[in-house]
C-alpha cells in the first residue's frame, strides 16, 4: 500500500512538472512573438524615414531621430519588453 502511495505521489510530480515545463515554454513562445512582433514594427519605423531620390542618394526626413530607435532596437534584442 505504501509503494503505491509512493508510487501516486511521484507520478503527480512529474505530471505537475511537465505542466510547469510546458507552461514556462509557452510563454517563452508567446514573448518571443510579442518581441518579434515589436521589432518588425521598430523597423518599419525606422525604414519609413528614409528615401531614396533617382541618383541613389539616401535621405532621412527632418523628424528623424535615430537615438529612440537604437534604444529600442537593444532594448529588444536584450530580451525586455518595450512597454
């Protein structure tokens, strides 16, 4: 009787376990999407302020400025969520 308490006991752990592991994964999948997701947006900021005239000389327009991407940018490829 005592084995198969033992037994129950060490099932339950390694199903609460697996669940745990299971859970953290999916908010792993789930952060990295979102981060994914802020990055692409960053870029598209950042490429929206450039143009390129028929000789090929690339301009920015008056309001860009590159220090708020490049904070985001590390920011995101450090892993924290841009709020």
């Amino acid at each position: 009787m005592f084995n198969n308490f033992r037994s129950s006991i060490r099932r339950f752990q390694k199903k609460t376990r697996e669940d745990k592991e299971k859970e953290i994964q999916k908010i792993r999948e789930e952060k990295e999407k979102e981060i994914q997701k802020l990055e692409e947006e960053a870029v598209n900021q950042y490429i929206s302020h450039f143009s390129i005239d028929r000789q090929g000389k690339v301009t920015t327009d008056d309001a860009f400025d590159a220090s708020q991407f490049e904070e985001m940018w590390a920011m995101s490829t450090l892993g924290q969520i841009i709020p």
